[in-house]
C-alpha cells in the first residue's frame, strides 16, 4: 500500500479521552475511530491486524480439533430462560424486542445457543466429543467503557464450546484448550501466564484466565520466574502429542501464578524467593469447565453406551481477539509508539522514500516495494524526513526501509529493526532476506 493513497488518520496530539498507552496509540496510529461510548470502528490499519490476530487463534483452534461455525449476534430471551440465566445476568446484557414484541438479546457470550445447537444433532455418544467454536462481535454494556478496545462494549471475540461423554474426557478438552491458548499467546510475540480463576457469571468449578504481563495491566499479578523459560512451540513440545499435551498442563498449573483476588500467600511462600515476581497484568484469554451447568437444565441429553440417556459435560473457552490488539500494544511500546511482533503486524515493513522525485531513490523504492508486495506500507508521501520516521516509528512497523539519495547511488539501503532500533546499511537483497525472515 501506499502511504499517499492510503486512509492512515495518524493524530500528532495525544487524545483527551484516552488514558492509558494502547488507546492513545490506536488513535494516535490511525488504527480506530471512537463511534459512541466503548464502540470503535476500525480503520485499515486496525482491520488488518485484527485479521492477523483473528487468524493465528482460528490456526490454534483448528490444530486443537475445534470446528468453527458462526452463530448470530441476537439470541431469543427463551433460551436464556432455559438455562436460568435471563434474569440473572445483570445489566450488562443488552435487551430488546423485535417487531412482534418477542424478547430478545445482543449475545454477551453463546453457551445457550451453541447448546441448542448441539442438541438438535447430538442423539448418541458416538457424537461425541465435539468442539464447537466462532469469532463474532459481541456486546456488553459496560457501566463505564473505558481503555479503548481494552473495555469496550462492542468487542470481537473468539469463543468455543466443548461436549464430552464424560468428567474425563471434559478434563482432556480443557487441557487441550489450555495447551493451544499457551501457543496462540506465544506465536503473537506474548508471554501469557495460566492463572486459576474465578468462575464468575460463565459457572463452574474449573477457569484459569490467561494474563501478558504489562506495566499498565488492571490486575496485580504473583508468578514464578520459571514460566518465563518454558517455550511451549519449542522441540520439547510436540503438538499434537497427548502425553506433551498432558504434560503441557502439569507444569502449566503447577507453576506458581495468581492475580491479586486469587493471590495464596501461604503457595507462594513455597516459591523460593529468588524465583517470585509480581507485576501487573492483561486478560486476554478465559476457560472453563463447568459439567452440566447448560445441558442439565437445557434438555441436552445423548444415549450412552448402556443404553442410558446421559448429560454430556461442557466447557467453553474465550479469547479476546480485538482486546488482544491493545494488550499487544501495552506489552511492546515506547515513546514513539507501537513495536508490532511480526506474526500480527499489518505491514511488516515501511518502506521510506527519503527525497521523493529523485529518479534513484524512486527506482530503488519501487523494486523493493513491488518485491514486499503486500507485507510493505510504501511511504510516497512529499514530507520532510523527521515526519516520515515519526510516523513509521508511531506505526510500529517490523522493519523500516529507509531509502536516502546516497545510498540509493551506491545500490544500498539502510535497515532498521523496530523492536531494538538497530539500524545496518545492507544491500536491498539482504534487507529483504531479513524482512522475509
């Protein structure tokens, strides 16, 4: 893309309303556009790396066994009837009534209707195990949105559901779920830590929530330094191993990590000193395992291999795929702006014309514009030098491409690395060697 022709409303002045790092950068950037209170729209840029985020969750999910469908965003008041939780949600959901005066909902989350879902098709326990899952917008009205896409009340989310025949095999569901959120967390570039959770609204007796650690994290965080060695896409893990997925688990949940509200002085005082850290961090990823909680009261029933009706055992698993786009954001920034890890960056490099109209730096931007093709932002644009590193440096690209007269004559291009701001001159077949990885 280039930048002269793109729609990029990057801001020079820092918004009044946004109060901490990702939201003052994802307006300052040019990723979102307030629409009302908690709502954004989201501008190219922003779309493209709420894509590149959606996109490695929807890999994990399916390299999990998980199938994704898609479920509507209004929901009927009668299936949140059935399952008791109509009444008590709270004022968070956002009701309403069709034409024909029919009670309605803006789906906060869908176990109801993926259950209803399932029972029409599941009849025997040869249907099972299944896992169900979509990325959809949902909607929950936040007494006071704030944060940006942090907590918003319009957000996209990626939510599955688990049926199995048994305790058992809704545990190795859980587990496998567990496994894939440590691996989508770390493809992104993030260090996501499994805490123990409360189950809140959702239910059950089983949740951990998934934190990236950041300075401007809502929760106090406690953990063992260990967690910050395990390498969960390394040789040691084999993906689609049972015993590493078991395996995965055990040291995952044995590893000291707890938010403030589930902090045990009495655990952590076991962690031995020179192993315990505390922080802030991030929500990005919540599971749980809560039995029948659904299919009891609901009506979903499958004939077991005796020949009785059995309620299958469920479980569903949130990641916050738009929220996960500012939490990013939080864990790797600076004074000039966003740092984006490669796998979720919209552009993976900036490609920046120093003195456009000057044939050898045009020549030389274009080849290597052309040979990026759509992994590179082309900054055409006639601005002074100091604007266009501003703004590439407030973009966050991967990589810049700095491309000045002098150099361009003697066939080389400087090379600079975003996340560490190491700059090389190289030629431009090395360069994008490097951009390619």
């Amino acid at each position: 893309m280039r930048l002269s022709r793109a729609f990029l409303p990057t801001l020079k002045e820092t918004p009044a309303e946004a109060q901490i790092v990702s939201h003052r950068l994802m307006l300052r950037a040019g990723l979102v556009r307030q629409t009302s209170a908690g709502i954004y729209a989201w501008l190219p840029m922003g779309w493209r790396t709420l894509q590149r985020v959606g996109q490695i969750v929807r890999e994990e999910q399916d390299r999990a066994g998980a199938q994704e469908i898609l479920m509507p965003t209004i929901q009927s008041a009668e299936l949140w009837r059935q399952s008791g939780r109509y009444d008590a949600y709270g004022p968070e959901m956002l009701r309403l009534k069709d034409r024909h005066e029919r009670e309605m909902l803006f789906g906060p989350t869908n176990e109801e209707m993926v259950t209803d879902i399932f029972r029409s098709f599941a009849k025997s326990y040869r249907d099972l195990p299944r896992n169900l899952y979509h990325i959809q917008w949902k909607f929950r009205d936040e007494v006071r949105p704030r944060f940006g896409v942090m907590r918003g009340r319009e957000f996209l989310m990626k939510d599955a559901y688990s049926f199995d025949l048994t305790k058992e095999g809704a545990e190795h569901s859980y587990r496998q779920m567990l496994w894939a959120y440590l691996r989508t967390f770390q493809r992104m570039g993030l260090r996501a830590l499994p805490m123990r959770a409360d189950t809140g609204p959702i239910g059950g007796n089983l949740s951990h929530e998934f934190i990236i650690l950041a300075e401007t994290g809502e929760s106090a965080v406690f953990y063992d330094a260990d967690f910050e060695q395990i390498d969960w896409l390394g040789a040691d893990f084999a993906p689609d191993s049972v015993q590493d997925m078991q395996r995965c688990y055990d040291l995952a949940t044995a590893t000291y990590a707890a938010t403030d509200e589930m902090h045990d002085e009495a655990a952590w005082a076991r962690v031995p000193e020179a192993r315990r850290r505390q922080g802030r961090g991030i929500e990005v990823g919540h599971i749980f395992y809560f039995g029948t909680k659904y299919s009891a009261p609901m009506g979903l029933s499958v004939q077991g291999p005796d020949g009785q009706q059995v309620q299958p055992e469920m479980g569903s698993y949130g990641i916050g795929v738009s929220r996960l786009v500012g939490a990013i954001i939080e864990a790797n920034h600076d004074e000039a702006g966003i740092k984006w890890p490669d796998a979720v960056a919209p552009f993976r490099a900036a490609v920046i014309n120093l003195k456009q109209g000057d044939a050898a730096c045009d020549a030389l931007c274009d080849k290597i514009y052309r040979a990026l093709g759509d992994d590179a932002l082309y900054d055409d644009r006639a601005e002074r030098a100091g604007v266009k590193f501003a703004d590439a440096d407030l973009m966050g690209h991967p990589w810049q491409v700095i491309v000045g007269p002098r150099g361009a004559a003697a066939g080389m291009v400087e090379l600079k690395r975003r996340m560490t701001g190491e700059r090389h001159e190289v030629s431009p077949e090395d360069a994008l060697g490097k951009i390619r990885g």
